[in-house]
C-alpha cells in the first residue's frame, strides 16, 4: 500500500489523452520528413495541457530532437521574453548550432537576433528573420522541438515571432507547439498583447497554418481511472462519487484533493487494502483549486512561508540570488528550503534552470494570502534588491510593477519610462503604452520632472499613432507642445502631429494644418537632420497627392539626399520606392531604374526584409515598363516570398499581379493563371474588398481569355464591389473595363468591346502608376479592332501604345508593335 502520493504529477501515467498525444505523435512524424508544422493547444487552468506536452516530449526522448522551451510570464515581460529564454537555456545548441554564429557568447547571439535595428522601425522583421534562420539551420541538423506556454501572456513581440514561424515552417524538420487559456485572453489586468494573440490564432486557424487541440474537460469513466491509478486498493462509491463529480473532468483538481485527502487523513488505506472515508468527502472536500491550495499553505512552517510569500511577490519564476538578498538568508539555505518545498511540499519545482511555482494558479493563491501592507513592503523590498544587483532592460517592465505595488512614485517613475522606451525601441508599441501612461499618471511635478514627462507624452503619442488611433496621438502631441520641451524636441513633436492631421486620418484633417505645422517645425533651429529628411518627405508626398509632379519631384530628390547624407538607408531606401512610383507616372523609368537599383545594394546590406519587399515590388514594375521581364520575373517572385514570410497578404497579391499581368500580356496563359490565382488567394486572407479588386480583373482577363466568359463576368461584378471603396480612380477601375470589354469581344459584340475598352482607357489617363497600364489597354485594344477589320483604327491605337513605350524605353514593346503594325 505504501505509495508516494506527492508524486503523482509527474509520475504517474497519463490517462484519458491518448487521441491528443496521437495528433502531436501525427504532427512530429511529418515535421521528420521535412513537413513542419504548429498546434496550439488551448484550455481551461490545471487542464494537463503542460502534463500533456511532457508526455509528448517523453515519448520521443529516443529521437534526441532539439527542445526550445520558453514560457510567457507577464513577471518576466520582456520584449521577445520566452524566445530569448530558449537561447539563455540552451546555451550550448545556440553557441554552435548555427554556421554564421558560431563561437559567440550567449548574450552575442541575443543581441544579434534580439538587439536593435539602425532604425527601430525595422527591428522587429530584422528579428523575425534572424530567429527563424537559426532554427531552420538547427532543424536541418536534429529535428527541433518549438514550446511556447501560456501564449495568453504573451508580448506583441512574441505573439509576431511565433506566427512568422508558423506561417515559414512548412519546410523544415520542426514541430511548434503553442498552449493557452482561452479564459484568460481578455482578462483586464492583462497588458493588451492578448489582442494580438487572439488575431493571430485567428488568422493562423483561418489559413488552416496550425492545428488547435481543444483540452476539454476528462469525462467520468477517464476520471475514474485517473483516481484508481493513484489510489492503489480498492476506491469505493463514497470516495470515487465526490472526487468524480468535484472534480468536473479537471486533472489538477482531482490530484490536489486526493493530495488534501490523503496528507489529512480524511481517506485512509485499510489493511485489507481498501480505501476508507471517515466522513462524508462531498461535504468536506474544498470546491476550488483555490480552496485546496490555501489550505495547503496553513501547514508550512514560517520559514518556509517567509519564503513562498516573497517568491509569488518575484512572480512565477524566480532565482536563489535575488530571494537571498531580499531574505537575507545564504545561498545555500535557500537552495535547501526550496528543495523542501519541491519534494514534500510540491509548490514549486526546477525546470533544469531556474526555481517556479508548479502552476500559475498556485502562485496566485500564495499572493492573494499575503496581507495588503506586507506586499507593499515585499514589493519595494524586491525593486531595490533587485536594482542593487544590477539591472538591465528586460528587467524594466518588472521594477515598474514592484515599485507601483510598493507605492514608491518616483521609483516607479523612472522605471514606467525606461520599461515604455524599451519596449518602444521594439516597436511593440502595445507593450509600450500604458507604461508611458503609468508614468505621466504618476507625475506630480511637471516641472521638476520635465524631462520624464516629456518623454512618456511623446512615446505615449508614438505608440498611439502606430496604432492608428490618431485623435488620441493628437491629444497628447497637443500636451507635449504645450510642456515647453526641448526644441528638437518640439520639433518632432509638431512632424508627427502634422502626420496625424492629414485628410483621412482626422475627420477635420486637411494638407492646409500638415503644412503649417511642417513649415512650423522647419523653422526651428535645433531641429535634428533626420527630422529635416521626414518633413521633405512629407512633403513630397502631399504634392504627389495634389497632382504637382514636378514640386513633389524635387521633394523626393532632397529628401533622398538627406536621409542619403545620415546614412539612414532603410528611410532612403522606402522614399526611393515612393519616388519611382512617381517616376514611372511622369514615364522616367530610366531615372526610376537607377534610384532602385541603388537602394537595393544598400537594404541587402542592411537585412531589412520590409524595405527590400517594397523596393522589389517596385523594381519589378520598373522592369515590366522597360521590357526587362526575366529581372522583373526574379524581383516580384522574390518580393511576394518575402510577403508571405512576413504575412503582408497584400504586397503579396500586388507582386503576383503584376506578374500574371506580365505573363498575360507575353501570352503566358498558364503562367498567368497561376499568379492570378495566387494573388486572389493571398487577397482573400486580408477580407479586404479594395484588395480583393487587384487580382480579381488580371484572373478575370485570363478566365475571358480562356473561354471562361461567365466566371470572368462574375469575377469583375465582384471586383466593382470592391472598387466603390477606393477614394481615387485607379487603373485597377480602368481593367475592370478592359475585362469586360474581353468578354464582349469573345461574345462577338464589337460594339459593347469598343465601348468598354475606351472607357477602361480613358480611366487609364486620369490615374497615379498609369502608364504601363494604358500601353497594355491600348495594344490590347488595337490587336482586337484589327480583328474585327476596324484596320485605321486599330493602327491609330497600336501608334498610341508606341508612342506610350517609346517614352518608357521599352525596346521589346516597341519590336512587338512594328510587327503589328506592319502586318496591318
């Protein structure tokens, strides 16, 4: 009879989860034939969705894949925290497992894959990138092994990476589990990143990427054997009825009570090997986790307790050194008592690394405990031990909680500040808000505390914008102006305020208040280069928007030159990317060609993946004018590769339109069918009807070019939908009219495709990026009136579309025309 019962979370074996262990056991066997995958398992609290990943990872220790484990905890928020945790606890596969990042430091590899960008904006891809290449290289040595607990907690940061991972891993030997609760992704003393990872779990299930395992609740008879298996004998009716019932299908519940049971003696083995109740259980057994645990926590011994209390304040985790310092108590007695507590007591255990709380609920029930005035003292007691060790970033967000809990402003103060910009340098402004909000909450002396003030109104304002919610950034640009703040930075302040007030973004918005606030700023002497490059680029853009080509031109040109000049050579390269936009419209694809061309010498450099997505687009279009369509080939497929890595859906269907465009146009049908329908798919996944339009008409053209008339009809009834959003004329509406006036001419009305196709090209005329499309509406057209006899016109048309190409430098095009125009 003699049984450890205070083992049997670890010990004993699973029951009730063989079909959930199969799916995991299914996803593994095809991440080893180079089919990764991801699951994400979701589920209530003391569910078994840790037991359950355990067992998995048991099962497979013979296979000696790489295990990347790192959990979420709002205690230890960090930008990136549970990735950078996986790196910190596997020193060894990190130092060598990667060829380019081999013999470095531990804190080396971090700081490449997790450290700032030349330009903030840009982190988070750059790390995106990073990661994801490393645990391609490691997964092409040993399989590997991705878990990620309790993503509910999760930073915005960490909610990226792991959707990057899961929408790139198809094609590496790595399995990436994530878990969660869905209970608790809404909860209001949660940092906003719940939001996140609920539209990534969305969107990942809506693109079928991953594969959720739903933990439901055990039923009755898996209950029952749960508790046969740990209760050795034999478990009569008034023990097994309660604990089923109780219990409601829970595996932590149903181990803490029978624990509870066994320690007080409320169920005893008798020696003929029978379980015993000494009293009715359903009237005795607490009816919470809750319950259960707090009356554990009434037999530590004070000591003991002491050190309990203090760890819930440090969080889920915590470390020998800082609960030493804060106790005053040697290294080695805290080893010892801690010990004590795994083995008897079983409220904490050691993951090879660092000392936690079993369950998070665990730790919460030890906190709730605590008396009000005594975790103000715990929390203050813990901030400062924890600065007199030495602090570094990841710890900012931490002693900004402890010294609000503790009631200490000024601590807090400084900590909300440097937490906010931290993360901010991130660009996981979610993270960053209420941080910066914290601080100017706390701020009682303005004019003592200035500099802090103002840079939590600024990052505030920031985080606010990045998120769209411009009115508020407004609000508090508005506050940072008025605070008098240093001139640089009043002068970035009325830049960005001025790029919330543009029409569309404000309901009273208008170019007359982005202007005046620009020309502001300029006039300020401390204003810093960087700034000057912003506001010219600014510029240029409202001129671009106002139809004055040749002031917006030279906008560009020195706001190229100046951020050139800074070296800032990511915004150089985004405005080169505007201006050959521009370029191509004014039909200076030359100019356009030689600007691309250099930006993207200085991105590869630099690894910045969303720069070189834009740019690639771009030249890729270049390319298309001028008739260089093998390079183009090669930049657009490179651009919607690197799309898709990045989720971007929609430069992704843009890139595949211009190259089933390219391919329709060369006769390519096949080809251009496939990009056509690869675009409508990656426009779908963004629900949006604009976008939508874009690959819709190139499919449209090609189904009416296949004989597919009605299904081209449809696919243009849609796009119209689509097209009403749009507050200009784009050359997509143009399309739209030449698709239709293809079905017409299949349908042997020559009439109804004169029409269309001449409304599609008068459309052409009046657009922004039109050029390219109103050569292709009327070679088209002309090659369609030759057919039906209409010789003059269609040789007044192929003339139009030379003259188009002549202007572009497109000898290819112009080979082309000259054949058709000397068999008319």
């Amino acid at each position: 009879m003699e049984k450890n019962i205070f083992n049997i979370n670890n010990k004993s074996p699973m029951i009730g989860r063989e079909n959930e262990v199969q799916i995991i056991m299914d996803h593994f066997s095809s991440a080893l034939t180079s089919k990764g995958n991801t699951i994400l398992i979701s589920g209530e609290a003391g569910i078994g969705k840790t037991r359950l990943c355990n067992e998995f990872l048991r099962m497979i220790s013979a296979i000696n894949p790489i295990v990347l484990q790192g959990a979420c905890d709002r205690s230890l928020m960090s930008p990136f925290g549970p990735f950078r945790r996986m790196i910190q606890n596997n020193t060894d596969v990190f130092l060598f497992g990667g060829a380019a990042q081999a013999n470095r430091r531990t804190d080396d590899i971090i700081e490449y894959i997790f450290g700032l960008a030349d330009e903030p904006s840009h982190a988070l891809e750059a790390t995106l990138f990073r990661f994801y290449d490393h645990i391609s290289y490691l997964a092409s040595k040993r399989p590997v092994i991705i878990l990620v607990e309790d993503l509910h907690m999760a930073d915005s940061g960490s909610i990226h990476l792991f959707h990057f991972i899961a929408r790139n891993i198809a094609g590496t030997r790595a399995l990436m589990i994530g878990t969660y609760r869905p209970e608790d992704t809404g909860r209001p003393d949660q940092v906003e990143g719940n939001t996140s990872f609920n539209e990534c779990a969305s969107s990942l299930l809506g693109d079928n990427t991953v594969t959720e395992i739903k933990m439901a609740q055990l039923p009755d008879l898996v209950t029952r054997e749960i508790v046969a298996g740990i209760l050795p004998g034999q478990v009569g009716a008034d023990i097994m009825d309660p604990l089923v019932e109780l219990g409601e299908g829970n595996p932590l519940f149903i181990i803490e009570s029978i624990k509870w049971l066994t320690r007080t003696e409320q169920i005893v083995p008798t020696e003929g090997g029978r379980w015993e109740a000494k009293t009715s259980l359903a009237m005795i057994i607490p009816k919470t986790i809750y319950e259960l645990v707090s009356n554990r926590l009434t037999e530590l011994d004070r000591g003991s307790r002491d050190l309990l209390d203090l760890a819930a304040v440090i969080g889920q985790k915590f470390t020998y050194s800082l609960l030493a310092k804060a106790l005053e108590r040697p290294v080695i007695q805290i080893v010892e008592e801690l010990e004590e507590l795994e083995k008897k007591a079983q409220f904490v255990d050691f993951d090879g690394c660092s000392y936690g709380f079993v369950h998070e609920r665990f730790r919460r029930v030890v906190y709730d405990e605590i008396a009000e005035e005594e975790k103000h003292r715990m929390h203050g007691k813990v901030g400062n031990c924890m600065v007199a060790m030495g602090v570094g970033p990841d710890d900012y967000a931490r002693l900004s909680d402890h010294f609000l809990l503790a009631g200490m402003s000024h601590e807090c103060i400084d900590y909300s500040v440097r937490a906010g910009t931290h993360f901010a340098s991130r660009m996981e402004m979610i993270e960053a808000l209420p941080f910066y909000q914290r601080a100017l909450d706390l701020i009682d002396s303005p004019d003592l505390q200035k500099d802090q003030m103002c840079t939590s109104l600024e990052g505030a304002a920031d985080a606010l914008m990045v998120q769209e919610r411009y009115p508020e950034a407004i609000v508090y640009y508005d506050r940072l102006l008025n605070s008098q703040p240093k001139e640089k930075v009043r002068a970035r302040g009325l830049r960005k305020k001025a790029e919330c007030s543009i029409p569309g973004r404000m309901e009273n918005g208008s170019f007359e208040i982005f202007k005046e606030l620009l020309n502001e700023a300029l006039e300020i002497d401390e204003i810093e280069p960087f700034e000057i490059a912003e506001i010219l680029s600014n510029k240029a853009g409202m001129e671009t928007h106002l139809g004055h080509y040749g002031q917006a031109s030279e906008f560009f040109q020195l706001s190229i030159d100046k951020f050139s000049e800074i070296e800032a050579w990511g915004r150089m390269a985004m405005e080169v990317a505007h201006y050959s936009d521009l370029l191509l419209t004014i039909g200076k694809t030359s100019e356009a060609l030689a600007y691309l061309s250099d930006a993207v010498d200085h991105i590869l450099k630099d690894e910045d993946p969303r720069n070189e997505l834009e740019v690639r687009i771009v030249l890729g279009e270049t390319l298309i004018h001028q008739g260089v369509y093998d390079e183009a080939n090669v930049n657009l497929n490179l651009a919607s590769r690197i799309a898709e890595k990045l989720g971007e859906n929609g430069a992704a269907a843009w890139a595949n339109y211009y190259l089933a465009l390219m391919m329709d146009d060369l006769n390519e049908l096949e080809e251009a069918l496939f990009y056509a329908e690869k675009g409508r798919d990656q426009a779908l996944k963004t629900q949006s009807q604009a976008l939508m339009a874009v690959p819709f008409v190139v499919l449209a053209h090609c189904y009416a070019r296949s004989g597919r008339l009605s299904d081209a009809e449809k696919l243009i009834d849609d796009a119209v939908i689509g097209l009403a959003s749009y507050s200009e004329t784009t050359p997509i509406a143009g399309m739209a009219h030449i698709v239709r006036g293809e079905v017409s001419f299949y349908r042997g009305n020559g009439q109804k495709m004169i029409e269309e196709y001449s409304a599609g090209i008068e459309l052409f005329s009046n657009c922004y990026m039109e050029l390219l499309h109103r050569a292709l509406g009327e070679k088209w057209f002309a090659s369609r009136l030759a057919m039906i006899g209409k010789t003059e016109k269609a040789r007044e048309h192929f003339l139009k579309a030379r003259g188009i190409y002549q202007n572009i430098d497109n000898p290819y095009e112009l080979e082309r025309i000259d054949r058709e125009l000397n068999a008319l």
